[in-house]
C-alpha cells in the first residue's frame, strides 16, 4: 500500500489519510463494490482519485451537478492530473473530441453526467476505454426513498454490463439506513460492502434559537462569533435584503443565488473564499463542492425541506475540526411556511400536463421527436410566455424529470468556445481566395492557439476590442465561418440545460405514476415532520438527534448543543459528581467546613452542582453535620 501513500503526498501533500479513507481506498484496489459514507468535509474525492492514480486506465466519475464537475476537473488539473467534465451546454464535435481523447490520451478522469451515460456515443466510447473504476458521487440520488431522487441514477447500473468486473465505489454524505441498503441493490453489489465513519461532528454546536426578530438575532450571532459564516435563505430575494441588512450594520456580506449570471456568482464565491467578504448570505445552490474550511458559523434563516439537506449545509461548518456553530432560527410561523412549502412541491395532474405542453410548444418538438434534443433554459420567460406560475412550473418539472421525460441541469456558466474544422493547408487556401475574412482568421490565430486540435475559450469582447469593432459584429462574423463549416461556435451559457430523454409524447397522454406520487408526497411529509421534530425538541442533545436519524444509536451527549448547555445547568452527570465529590472529600479531610465555604471551595462547577452533590453524599452516608452545622466526612 506504499503507492497509495506516495500518491497522497505527491499530489495533495498529506503523509496520511484522514479517517477510513484508507479503508474505503484498499478496498475499492482490491476490486471490492465498496459505498462509502463520509460526512460532509470528510474527503470523499480522495477515496476514488487516489486509488484510480494507482491503477492504469481511466476512472469514469458520475456526478449530477456541473458545478461540482467542473470545480473538480479544476483542481485536479491544477495538480497536474488530466481530466476532462463532459457536461450540457458542450457542443456535439466538442464531446466527440474529449471522448476521443479518453480513449487515446493520457486522461485520467471523465467526468459525466447520469443522462450522457444513456447516450450511444458514451456507450461505444466506454467499450473502447481502460476504465479503471466506476466512481459515482451523491449516491443518495439512485434511492427512491431518498431526499434528493434522480431516475436518471437508476440508469447507472447499465454500466455493470458494459463495464462487467470493473469495481464501483458508490460515495455520499447523508443516507439513512433504509438509502444505503437501496444503495447498494440499486447498483448491483455483489456482496453488500458499506464503509462508514461516525456523522459525528464533534467540534461542531447544534443550536436552535427561538426568534421572532431573527435579523437582529443574526446581527448579534455575527458580533459574538468572530470568522466567515454562510446564512441559508429560502428565496433569491431575501438573500439580497438580508446582506443589504447585514451591511448597514457595518457586516461585510453580500448575496449569492442561482439567478445571477456566471461570472458574478464566481466573483462572490472568490470574494468569499478568500475572505474578502466575511458572510455569504444565499439559497441552496451555494456550497456545493466549496471546501473552505475555516467557516465559524452556518445559520438557517428559514426550515430546511429535510434534515438530510439541514446536515449537508450545516456541515459546511468547522471543516477545519475547530470549534463551529451551525444555528437554526426558528418560529411558529416557520412550520405554516414549511407545510404549505411541501404542498405546493406536489402540484395537481394538470398542471404537470399543462407544464409539459409548455415546454414542447417553448422549443417547438413536434410530436414523436426531440429525443437528445438540449436547450437553454429560462423558466422566468417560460412563465412570462405561457403566463405560468414560477413555483408550478419548477415542481411540475420535478415531476416530469422523475418519470423519465426530460432532465435538468443545474445553472452554470460557460464560456464561448470555436474549434477549426478545416486543416492548416485548406484554411490557407480559403484565405487566400476569401480577402474578406483573412484579417478576422489571422485574428483568431494570433489570439488563440491549439484552435486546429481542440475547442479553445475565447472572449468576443476582446475580440471585437483588437478588432475595434462591437461584440454583436465579432458574433456574425463566427456564424457565418460556421455556417460555411470552417469553424464550430458555441457561444457561452450561463442558463441551466434541459434536455428532452424522450421523444415528445401528447401532453394528454403523458404517463405519471399515482402511486409514485402519493408514495413521494409520504416521504416528503415524513421528512418536514422530522425536520419540525428536530427544531421544536428541548429534550434530546441535538447531534444525538441528528446521528440517531441516519441510523447511529448509543452516541454520546455532544455537551455544547442548546439542549445540552441547558441540561449540564442542572443535570449532574457521573463524571461531574466524582469530580465533586473528589475535591470535596480532600477538602473535609483537611477539616469541617460550613456549606459556603465548601461550595467556595470546590473548583469548575456551578453552585447548583456542588450543593446537589453535598445533597447525594450526605444521603449516602458519605457525609455528616456537626453541632455547628458543618460538613465533615463520616
């Protein structure tokens, strides 16, 4: 296991592995189906980068959001590792050249979405490829009785046929017991094999804090704890209102949501890592991916859907094992919110259908074809267009996406990108005939290289600003040269891709299961009820709570959560009592003291403690009172 250490310092700089990766790694080496359950921040991408360096061949990674792809592919690229993402929103001839390249390069790493892998092109690639290792991340999506359900996963053991005796390490950070069974059937185990570290995170404090005024409350859990902190929102717009409040308390913090354009979204995200920024106040689609590790505090403004997701977020916290705090701020009115928010995550059949003829008539697919077909999407001017409902339309499409029709990505920015599709020889030719377009090719060419080899980045602002002319002039130009085949032009997206799976069937004939439905609505249900249980509980320590719903039993009392802050007031634990009862007895075998004296005497407990003890000893027969009321041992 010498290479697997070697490969650790070489390429990340650590001499050791943190808990069980080193378990998860010798077992997926030694050709073992392996799911590994590491908390959030626990250094899952190790457990399969590692052991696929140490083997020939490349290791096909399966992940659902872009983001996380491509924050990956970048940093193994930084570490001199090749790997390539393969994601919506690339061109046709720019997947065929990076498969290509997967089968005859050097590269290390294909990440892929789960809807490319039903693609023919991935398939008969695959074939041609030394795959190494079938990675796949968020396994928790493969489950039907999991938070965060993707058909789209159910697909992924296809690969097993593909792909027969090549090893699957399955990996995720919240599963109950119930998904990590599913886990392994879905994806065809040979033997069950699942590899978990406690969710216990002990440096960090459970807090939830009753509020009705929760801005102010957030100002002043800002002033007390020093260090970067995320604040979780439901909606884009408070996002927005909450760091304009923050700031005019003179809090450095801005705002982040899925609405805002690329470029701005990573400015934020880098303002923030780097500390330029102290708060980040966002929705959900922030984090993912994002290992910053000196994070002091998480609060949740409004109830999180599942404590699944709560456990993700809050987990973003104290990654650097320092003490952290990951606050819920919570009010009755937040269990109406949240009960009308799971009401309307299950929208009537109609409008389902009525969502779907949306769609097919947006991007006119005709009936019967559109199978493949991948479309930017921008469901604010879908809604402007069919005077549709926003929140509808999103759970409309949760619901059309689960049963097979479309998927859809996630929102992430791409660049502009061109490739030549002539060679050297016939481009020279074609400028010599086309005087016109020389000036513009000779600029191409001075501006980028490898442009004859692969798709390459390229800004039409400063294109069009050599050029001195205007962007929308440097964008006819690049059509024009692709419609006459001389170069392919993918302009840059900063929208979410949505790709039909299936032919485009009568929106009155659309297929959705009612048990399915009623059988999600249950789930969801349970899980609001669990996150309300959680939130309005004043008896249980809450890392106890957390950890006994994925299915840990007997931890301990993690003494810094509210509950537990409240509880150590009054309860007398055994350690405590011998401490007391300890410094007590050297006391009084020194001589008698009265009880304030004693109470004066005895070190690191509060007076209620000490007096409780004396109580429990005297009654023991540990001690007595003399004539003048003192303590003495007996």
């Amino acid at each position: 296991m010498a290479a697997i250490h070697d490969i650790l310092e070489k390429y990340w700089g650590f001499k050791t592995f943190r808990p069980l990766q080193e378990e998860i790694i010798t077992s997926v080496l030694a050709g073992k189906d392996t799911l590994a359950l590491l908390p959030t921040g626990g250094g899952k991408s190790i457990c399969f980068q590692v052991p696929a360096l140490a083997m020939e061949g490349i290791c096909i990674v399966v992940s659902p959001l872009i983001a996380l792809m491509k924050d990956q592919v970048e940093n193994l690229v930084r570490r001199d590792i090749k790997a390539i993402a393969i994601t919506s929103g690339m061109h046709k001839r720019e997947i065929d050249i990076a498969l290509d390249n997967c089968v005859h390069g050097k590269i290390k790493f294909l990440y892929l979405s789960p809807e490319r892998l039903e693609t023919e092109i991935v398939k008969v690639r695959l074939l041609k490829m030394k795959v190494n290792l079938i990675a796949i991340d968020e396994s928790h999506c493969i489950s039907q009785w999991g938070y965060d359900f993707r058909p789209s996963y159910l697909k992924i053991a296809e690969l097993r046929e593909l792909l027969p005796g090549i090893p699957v390490l399955a990996l995720t950070a919240t599963a109950t017991p119930e998904v990590v069974k599913d886990i392994q059937q879905k994806l065809l185990f040979k033997k069950e094999n699942a590899l978990q570290k406690s969710f216990e995170r002990k440096n960090l404090a459970y807090v939830v804090l009753p509020e009705e005024d929760k801005l102010a409350r957030l100002v002043k859990i800002a002033n007390s704890v020093k260090g970067t902190g995320i604040v979780y929102v439901r909606n884009r717009k408070k996002t927005q209102e909450i760091a304009s409040y923050l700031i005019s308390h003179k809090i450095s913090a801005d705002f982040y949501h899925a609405g805002l354009d690329g470029k701005m979204r990573d400015q934020k995200q880098s303002n923030w890592i780097q500390n330029k920024t102290r708060i980040i106040v966002c929705t959900n689609a922030f984090g993912m991916g994002i290992d910053k590790p000196d994070v002091r505090f998480v609060v949740h403004i409004d109830l999180p859907d599942s404590l699944e997701a709560y456990f993700q977020e809050a987990g973003r916290a104290g990654r650097d094992e320092q003490k952290a705090y990951a606050i819920l701020l919570y009010n009755p009115g937040d269990k109406i919110e949240l009960k009308r928010n799971v009401e309307t995550s299950f929208p009537e059949l109609d409008e389902i259908r009525q969502t779907y003829q949306a769609l097919a008539n947006y991007y006119q697919v005709p009936t019967g074809s559109g199978a493949g077909s991948t479309y930017d999407f921008n469901i604010a001017d879908l809604c402007d267009t069919y005077k549709l409902q926003a929140i509808t339309v999103f759970n409309s499409l949760k619901f059309i996406e689960r049963e097979g029709y479309i998927s859809l990505t996630d929102a992430v920015f791409q660049p502009s990108r061109i490739k030549l599709d002539m060679n050297r020889e016939d481009l020279y030719k074609f400028q010599i005939s086309n005087p016109k377009q020389d000036l513009f090719i000779k600029l191409l060419l001075r501006s980028y290289s490898g442009l004859f080899d692969n798709f390459v980045k390229i800004s039409e602002y400063d294109l069009a600003k050599k050029a001195s002319v205007n962007k929308d002039e440097i964008v006819k130009r690049l059509n024009y040269l692709q419609q006459i085949k001389l170069l392919t032009y993918a302009p840059q997206t900063d929208l979410p891709q949505l790709t039909f799976l299936q032919p485009r069937v009568d929106a009155k004939v659309l297929s959705l299961s009612k048990e399915s439905f009623s059988m999600l609505k249950k789930r969801a249900t349970e899980r609001m009820e669990s996150v309300l249980h959680y939130a309005e509980s004043t008896h249980r320590c809450r890392s106890q709570l957390l950890l006994s719903y994925f299915g840990e039993s007997g931890a301990y009392r993690c003494n810094h959560c509210d509950v537990c802050l409240e509880e150590n007031k009054t309860v007398l634990h055994t350690d405590e009592y011998e401490n007391i009862s300890g410094q007590i007895k050297q006391l009084l075998a020194v001589h008698p003291l009265d009880l304030k004296h004693l109470v004066d005497s005895v070190t690191g407990s509060n007076e209620n403690k000490i007096i409780h003890t004396v109580q429990l000893m005297t009654d023991n027969g540990e001690l007595k009172h003399d004539e003048e009321n003192r303590l003495s041992l007996s």
